[in-house]
C-alpha cells in the first residue's frame, strides 16, 4: 500500500465554475472523491490538499515528508510558472511526484509553457481536464 498525497495550488478551488472550457465543469471536491474512490479500490491511502498561498504549499511538501508519503501527485497550477520555492522544497524532500495540469497548457499563451517542475517530476499529465488526476495516479 502506498501513500500518495496529492497537492492543488492556486484558484483550483474554483474549478467547476472557473473557466470550464479550460479547465472542465467537475469542481475540485469531485475530482478528489473519484481519485479516493479509485485509491482505496487499489489498497492506496490517498490524501488532497488545496491552498492558494505559496508559503501553505511549501508547508504541505514539508510535511510529506515527516509523515511519510510515497508520491505526491502536483497541480501548482499558477505557481508552475514562477515559483522557485515550491520547486526547491519538493527537490528537498526528495518524494517522486507527477505533475498534473487540466488545460492543455502548451496550447495556450507562451508564459505557462514554461514549468518549473517538469525537468524534476516522474512525468507531466496535461489537457485533460479533471481525468489528468486520474491519469496521474494510475
């Protein structure tokens, strides 16, 4: 049995309202409660977590790693694109993770085609909206 902890970043509490072409018409909550349905099914012990602030999500991977998680399935949704730290702390922590997007981004404008997880991750899941999660954790 693994522990798998899948982390959110930023705004993605607004999924199912937000932008739905891009990101889908599930909200976070049901994507989440597919995911846990299809863990437990496995034998897997999965945990989510959501936090809009860069400092909480840092604070998140920190604790991964005291509390022992296998893999980390990572959507840093904005923060892909900027933040440093968030990089720096999984590197740290040194716990396998998969990066995950909704939106297709490489089609999209050219800044959030820049990530600054990729080169660090196990693989990159994007553009299929809430099915990415799933892809991810299979």
């Amino acid at each position: 049995m693994a522990s798998i902890l899948v982390i959110n970043g930023p705004n993605l509490n607004l999924l199912g309202g937000r932008e739905p072409d891009q990101y889908g018409y599930r909200t976070l909550q049901e994507i989440m409660e597919e995911l846990d349905r299809f863990a437990g099914a496995c034998g897997h012990e999965l945990r989510h977590e959501q936090r809009n602030g860069e400092g909480a999500l840092v604070d998140i991977v920190h604790q991964a790693a005291v509390d022992g998680v296998d893999y980390i399935i990572i959507n840093p949704a904005g923060y892909t694109h900027t933040s440093v730290v968030l990089r720096d702390a999984l590197l740290a922590v040194g716990i396998p993770f998969v990066e995950v997007h909704l939106s297709a981004v490489h089609a999209r404008e050219e800044f959030r085609q820049k990530s600054y997880f990729s080169d660090i991750a196990l693989g990159v899941i994007s553009g299929f909206k809430g099915e990415s999660y799933m892809l991810a954790l299979q």
